[in-house]
C-alpha cells in the first residue's frame, strides 16, 4: 500500500498592475476610507527601533483603532 505524501498548498503569486492598485486606491476612497501619508522623520533604522513611541500608539495611529 502506497503512503501519500502531505502537499504545501502553495499561494498564488500575487503581483499587481499600477493600473490595479490605482482602481483599488479610488474605490477605497470612494467608499468613505482615508489614506495619511506619513514621513519618516529620520531615515535611520536603529533610530526608528529605538524611538520612545510604543508600538501601541502607532498601531491606534495607524489602524485609527482607539480601544473599540
């Protein structure tokens, strides 16, 4: 009797267009969603991991989740 091997499910390689990922930004804004560009202020990355922000107050920034 033969065993069968376990196969990965493998994903689909995902890569979008300019043309699709525009489309995607318009109907976003279009259904009421917002889109803040934020700045790095400073380019370094050990600066960034070692900023005093906790990470849950960039989270709440970032997904405007305030505990709700």
């Amino acid at each position: 009797m033969k065993r069968r091997g376990r196969r990965k499910n493998r994903g689909t390689s995902f890569s979008p267009s300019q043309e699709y990922v525009s489309s995607a930004i318009l109907e976003y804004l279009k259904t009421g969603g917002k889109i803040t560009q934020i700045k790095a202020e400073d380019e370094n990355y050990e600066g960034f991991m070692n900023s005093k922000v906790s990470g849950e107050a960039v989270h709440e920034y970032l997904t405007d989740d305030f505990g709700y």
